[in-house]
C-alpha cells in the first residue's frame, strides 16, 4: 500500500475515533485525552531516553494522570477545586525521590520529567475547561471541542495546500525548511472560515469570539509545529514516534494543540467565557 493510502487511511480512521469520542458523552471526552496525554508523554519520555537523558517515567506518568484526571473532575464540576491541591505534593515528591536514585545528573533527570507534564499534560488538563466552560455551569459542550479541532485542522490542511501551490518565501526555514508565508496565509484563510462556519452551529462563543479563537489557533499551533520541529532537530529524529502509520507519533499529530490550548484557555479567561 502507497504511502499516500496509508497516511489517507490512517487519518480517516483517526479523526472518526476522535469526532466520535467527543460526541457521546463528557466520559468518552475525558478517556480519550487521558490516553492521549499518557501516549504523548511516554512518547516525550522515550525521546530523550533514546539520546541518552533520564526522565523519570513512573513518577512522571503518575503526575500526569493525577492532574489530568484533577483537572477534568474539577471542570466537570464533580469535585471542587481544592481537589487540584494534590498536584502540589507529586510535584516536589518527584524532588524527593531523586534522592534516593543513583544519578550523576539527578537535577536533568527532574528537569526532563517535569517538562513532560508543563509542556503536554498541561495544556490538556486546560482543555477540559473548555469543553465544560465553567461560566455555564459546568455543563458539557462537545461543540466547543469540535469547533476547536475543525479550526486547528482546516489551518494544518490550508497551510500545506497553499503551500504546496503558492510557496515560495521560507516562514522559519531553520526549524521547518517546507513551512512558507503563503501556505500560513492560506492556514489562516482556512481557519477563519471554519470559525465562521463553528460560530453558525456551535454558538457558546459569538462570531467575533470564533474568529479571535481561529486566529490565536492559527498563530500559536504553527508555532507549536516549529517547536516540536525544533525539539525533533535537536534529537536528530525524523518522528516522534510511529504509533500512528503514515503519521508518526502523537506528538507530530498533536503539536499545534499543545502550544495553542493555553492562549485560547487565558483569552477566553479573559473574556469572561471560564
């Protein structure tokens, strides 16, 4: 099978999963980006393993998971927010075990596992008030979450057709050589729409809201696709990870998400939308 069906099949499959799970219910939405946040982050870990660095995985996927699953209970509005006081300790228990494993660098290796958590799990752990938009009520809103990812995915396909068709002048050629202004215009031109199109079906957040949203997805998930290209470079890897065939890993198909959840979370903070 050619490359191109692979990646084609793979991608359908994907995003069917992904839609569907949204959907359902508020406990598909949370299961799914659980395992997303523990495949990205044991994806993160290995990486540096492989090039010879000692993140602590355990304590690491335990952080994780607890503020992961603390924020979702909190944003759900099952538990109340003291309930977040419990990443408090795990944070610097990771300190403390340090202590008693025999490591050259043992200030690297914390350095490495907390990176894993600020730079993944956060900003899905930031997701999950998004999708229940605490200034509702807490209630549920699958809409919010499609819209986002409609937005995230027309700014990745309009930026590499536009590209592909009319590129010509480098965006940041020192981390990603095939990036160019015309294909961030055309991603831009892409996104917007798809946020006219959100504000028309998904109306939690007004039109103006929408196309803030889009543009703030557009600017910071490239971004986020530089920075995961700067951190591939400084590994000298092709792939985060082959988990996803034709695709890589989970963090090649989630590096805009990553970057661009915090400053939508804090614009629609800002607005009064959380």
């Amino acid at each position: 099978m050619s490359n191109f069906w692979t990646r084609a099949i793979t991608g359908a499959v994907f995003v069917a999963l992904m839609i569907a799970a949204i959907v359902v219910s508020p406990y598909t939405f949370m299961l799914l980006f659980m395992t997303v946040n523990l495949l990205s982050i044991i994806e993160f870990y290995r990486l540096f393993i492989k090039n010879d660095l000692t993140p602590r995985i355990f304590s690491g996927i335990v952080l994780s998971a607890i503020l992961y699953a603390t924020s979702a209970l909190v944003a759900s509005g099952t538990f109340d927010s003291k309930v977040l006081l419990l990443n408090i300790p795990m944070i610097f228990l990771i300190f403390i075990f340090e202590l008693f494993l025999k490591s050259e660098k043992p200030f690297e290796n914390i350095a490495y596992t907390l990176l894993g958590v600020i730079y993944l799990t956060l900003p899905l752990a930031l997701f999950n008030s998004l999708a229940f938009l605490p200034g509702e009520n807490s209630v549920y809103h699958s809409g919010v979450i499609i819209g986002y990812f409609l937005i995230l995915w027309a700014s990745d396909t309009g930026a590499y057709l536009a590209g592909m068709t009319f590129g010509k002048h480098k965006l940041f050629e020192r981390h990603s050589p095939k990036k160019t202004w015309e294909g961030s215009i055309g991603g831009c031109l892409s996104a917007l729409l798809l946020g006219y199109i959100s504000s028309l079906f998904y109306t939690q957040l007004s039109l103006p809201q929408w196309l803030m949203v889009s543009l703030i997805i557009v600017v910071t998930g490239t971004f986020g696709d530089l920075i995961e290209s700067m951190l591939k470079r400084s590994l000298k890897i092709k792939d985060s990870g082959s988990i996803l065939p034709g695709h890589g890993g989970i963090l090649d198909r989630f590096d805009g998400l990553f970057i661009s959840i915090p400053f939508v979370f804090s614009y629609l903070v800002l607005i009064g939308k959380i």
